[in-house]
C-alpha cells in the first residue's frame, strides 16, 4: 500500500511538472513539431515609363523548395527528388553549393516553373521529401522585350560575391540587376523580406498558414521614357546599327534612348544558355551594348560648333573673320582636304557652318590650339561623365597635348588639326552629342536624366531642373544656332532633308561623317573615290545633330547610324523623322 502511494506521489510529481511548471516549455518544444517558420521573398518593385506603362513587371510561377534544416539527409532528400522530377547536373551542382554555403534554415530553389503535373508528383510523394515544398514565386517580365532593354536593363541569379554583400539575396527566387535601371537602381528595387509560420503534418505536409508577416516590395521607379516614342525612333531606324536620343533641353529628360541591335532581356532571368551567350558575344552589331552611352564614335562635322565657341572665346577669331578654302590646306608639310574637291571659296563662321567647310576649322584649330578646343567641349558635355543614371557609361575623349605626353607619345600639329573636324582621337556617345545639342540650344548646362519618380515622390533632379548657365556670351550662342540653322534651312546648307513640313516650326542642326579609316591623298584627288562602296565597317559613321522649334526650343535630338556613311543622305533624314514625331506626340507629359 505505502508503495503504491509512493508512486502515485511521484507520478502527481512529475505530471505536475511537466503540466505547470514547465508546461509552457514543452508547448513551445511540441509547437516545433508542427510549425514551420520561413523568410518570404520580396516583390521586386515595378519600372514604368513616364506615363506609367509597365517596363519591368512580375509573374508569378510555382516552384519547389527545400528547407535543409527540415531534414535530416538533405543529399538523399534530393536524390529522391531528382527521380521524380529530373534535375540536371548543373542544377544539381548549384544545389550542393548552396547547401553549403547557405544557413540551414534558409529555403533553396530545387525547380523552378513548374507544372501541374510535377506539383502533382511532388504533392504525392511529399512524405518521401522531407523538407520539401511548393511554394509561388515571381519572374521578372518585360513587357516591351528588346525595345527598351538597354534602359531597363536586366536581372539574373546572384553569384556568390553578391550575397556575400547582402544575405536577402540568398532567398530563393531573388535575383539581382545587371544592367540598365535594374542595376542601377537596384537596391531601391529589391524590398525587405517577410516570414510566414505554417501548420504540417508529421510528414511534412502543410496543412494550414498561422500567421503572416508580408515584406515590404520594392520601390516603383518610374522613368522619363515615354514608350510610344521609343516604339517610334525604333521603327524609324529599322534594320541600321545606329543609336538615337531625344532629350527635352528645358528639363533634361531624357524621352527616347535607342541602341540597335538589342536583346530579349527576359532571357537572363533564369540563366542564359552558352550557345546564346557566344552568339552574342561574337556578333558584330554588340546587341549587349547601349551605344547610346557605352558607344564612343568620332563626332566629325557635329563637333564643329563646340569648336567655333572655342574660337569665338579666345578672342582669336570674330564671327566675321574669313577663311579662303580652295579644297585643302598645306600645313606642317603635310595637306589636309576639305570634303568638298573644289572647295568653298572665302567663308566666314556663318558660312563655313553651313557648308561645314574644314578648311576653315583646320585653320581655326591650328590658331587657337587644342587646349582651348577641349576646355569648350567639356563646358558643352563632351568627353566628361554626365551622371546618367545608368552602369557602364563612358565618357568618350576630348584629347589635349598633356593627355599625349602622359601616354609617352608626342602631340603634333596635325593632331590638333584634325580635332578641329572632330577626327583624330576625338570621340563622344550619342548621350553627350544630345547634351551638347540641348546646351547650344538653351546655353544653360542641361543634365541628362532617366529617373523621373520613386515611388510616386518626383526626384531632386526633376525638382529643380532649372539649370545654370554655360556663361557663354549669347552673341555667340547666337552665331552658332544661326549656322545651324543655315544648314538645314539656307540654300546650299548641307541637310535640306531634314528640312521639317510643319507650319511656323524650324528644325535647327549639323550634319556629321565620321572617318573609321585613313583615305590616301592619292585615292582622294583620282577623283574616282566613293565611300559608299567600300566594305560596311569601313565607311564612315553618319552623325546628325538638331533642335527644334528653333524659335523657342523645346527638344534635341542625336543620331549616329554606325557606317551609314553621309550623315546628310543618312542620319539627317532619320534625325528629322524622330524630331516630327517628337513635336507632334500627343501623349507625352512635358
């Protein structure tokens, strides 16, 4: 009897215990057996163009995760899995890594995309898997595809270097920018993560959500673009390997940015194949490349104002001053041509803008040197970064003796020479030839923008986009914009075909042809020398710079076709196409 009371005492003992005073711990360690806690990635955020159309937008797919930590064999659980649903080796071999590298409780992708029926497979085999389950989560999608790609950019899986950096980017599913917006922007883009707790079965089945914690989804970042009028520089350009930009002068907006060839952005979301990487790699076009900012090309003729403001400043050279072009000039021994054989007579600046007459810029670069010709070009945007918000932007190259001498090579006379026509090591992006075309337009120091709103809220730069001036005397600003003019709307200039067909609004620009190889003095004067019959890649790129309207500018526009050869025959008329549509775009916001 004593002992039966004894053991009743000790069982009272212990189930009191267990029931009060540590009944809360062990329905904390029961609650572990059922419930699941796990991070929720988070929505990308949206990139839209300037009217709110969607550019970069989300789409939800299934997927199968693994939770390392719900499973004690996680190699095997991943055998089995593989059986039935088949996993390649490099997925396999991204798998291990991962495993490896990343916490325990962190999910890891096994499929993506799936399909009803391997949901089906899964589901019936779940308790097989331990630690596995179904889950949705989004891709990126692109509704434009390659029209906007080299704006927008594209996202891809992260290497291990990034998560280093950031461990949301470890979730399955994230995926991080690199290119175009998606880079630049990135972090404003990606969210914070969220966590949900789920009820399971003792296999492993989830039988019902507990609670839910959502993550914040990314910034909305919307752009300057209008996407109708990309669609339209685009059709404009065709099958040409050429790049265009439209920027509004008063704001710096950038409307349209164009490079052609482009690329399917989608394609990077889930692993470009090999085969498709080294097509693009090897094609000549550089599909990969915007050219727009990433392209550097001799500006030829385009380059001429910036030179004459430098000549004008120095005080060297008057509006009035003449030059007399007989077809070349012999400087230093060596002679230099003008495009036109038989040359332009006497010309003064309004005149040698007009005819875009080199004989008279060779003479106007050999008075006042280089020095000054570069510190100009650089007050109108070319050669120096713009600030751009985009990655891999270059900034082209306004040389000058000292930059020479610091590369262990002698300046010549003739260097500066042929700068003065924009040739030589002269080279700018189509960015910087719409920015210099804005800041003669305005003579204010116009900043190309992309981004016109996070969230909603507009930026800083679109605020106050009222710019500074380029304290340059207007009278000469003056000059240069009459010349322009004359070239497209004087008889004799040399770009009647951008000519616009639109009451009481003029077209103001310059006609570029860029060299990508040197012409014999021999094969100028036989006198049988055309460029349009050499080989593409070795005729010259076609440039053409205008604003308009004239009287009060509102836009300006750069076009370079990539060995278009005649920038009048060619870019001219493509240049005039974009600025018509510009003008006459009724959906656009200004």
């Amino acid at each position: 009897m004593t002992l039966q009371v004894a053991a009743l005492g000790e069982l009272g003992h212990q189930l009191y215990r267990l029931q009060v005073r540590n009944g809360k711990y062990y329905a904390r360690m029961a609650a572990k057996n059922y419930i699941r806690k796990r991070l929720i990635t988070p929505t990308r955020g949206l990139i839209t163009d300037r009217n709110d159309f969607i550019l970069a937008d989300n789409k939800e797919n299934w997927r199968a995760l693994i939770l390392p930590e719900e499973t004690t064999d996680a190699v095997a659980t991943i055998k089995r899995f593989s059986s039935i649903i088949p996993l390649d080796e490099y997925a396999l071999n991204r798998i291990r890594r991962e495993i490896r590298h990343k916490r325990p409780f962190v999910p890891i992708m096994l499929r993506d995309f799936l399909t009803w029926d391997e949901m089906a497979r899964i589901e019936f085999n779940t308790p097989y898997l331990p630690g596995v389950l179904i889950d949705v989560g989004t891709h990126r999608f692109y509704p434009e595809g390659a029209a906007l790609s080299h704006i927008v950019g594209y996202v891809a899986p992260p290497n291990s270097k990034d998560i280093a950096h950031s461990a949301l980017l470890s979730l399955p599913g994230m995926r991080i920018g690199r290119s175009g917006i998606e880079q630049s922007q990135d972090e404003l883009l990606r969210g914070t993560a969220g966590s949900v707790e789920m009820e399971v079965n003792a296999v492993g089945r989830i039988i019902s959500e507990i609670n839910r914690v959502e993550g914040t989804s990314g910034k909305k970042i919307c752009l300057t673009i209008d996407h109708n009028l990309q669609q339209k520089v685009i059709h404009h350009i065709g099958q040409q390997i050429a790049s265009a930009v439209i920027l509004n002068c008063c704001t710096g907006e950038v409307l349209a940015m164009v490079s052609t060839p482009s690329f399917d952005p989608s394609l990077f979301d889930n692993g470009v194949s090999h085969e498709q990487w080294i097509a693009w790699i090897n094609d000549q076009h550089t599909p990969l490349v915007n050219k727009a900012v990433s392209g550097v090309y001799p500006p030829g003729s385009t380059f001429k104002p910036a030179v004459a403001m430098a000549a004008l400043e120095s005080g060297i050279f008057s509006t009035t001053d003449r030059v007399f072009c007989s077809g070349h000039i012999d400087i230093g021994g060596t002679r230099f041509h003008c495009w036109s054989r038989t040359g332009h007579g006497s010309v003064d600046l309004h005149l040698a803008l007009k005819y875009s007459c080199d004989v008279y810029f060779y003479e106007v670069a050999r008075r006042i040197g280089m020095n000054r010709i570069a510190q100009t070009a650089h007050r109108f945007g070319l050669g120096v970064s713009l600030g751009i918000e985009l990655p891999h932007t270059r900034t082209g190259m306004i040389p000058t003796p000292a930059w020479r001498r610091a590369h262990h090579h002698h300046w010549n006379l003739g260097d500066t020479i042929v700068s003065g026509i924009g040739q030589g090591f002269v080279q700018v992006t189509p960015l910087q030839l719409a920015t210099y075309t804005a800041r003669i337009a305005t003579g204010r120091a116009i900043e190309p923008r992309l981004v016109r709103a996070i969230n909603g809220i507009e930026t800083p730069a679109m605020q106050n986009s009222y710019w500074p001036t380029l304290n340059m005397h207007p009278p000469f600003l003056k000059a240069l914009r009459e010349g322009m003019f004359a070239v497209v709307n004087e008889p004799h200039g040399t770009a009647p075909q951008a000519r616009l067909n639109l009451p009481n609004i003029a077209l103001a620009g310059k006609t570029g042809s860029a060299q990508v190889r040197r012409i014999s003095r021999a094969l100028r004067e036989s006198g049988h020398f055309n460029s349009a019959n050499l080989p593409w890649e070795y005729r010259p790129h076609a440039l053409f710079i205008c604003f308009a309207p004239y009287s009060a500018p509102r836009y300006a526009v750069a076009v370079v076709v990539e060995h278009g050869n005649a920038g009048a025959e060619c870019a001219a008329p493509l240049a005039r196409n974009i600025m018509y549509d510009t003008l006459l775009h009724s959906t656009l916001k200004i």
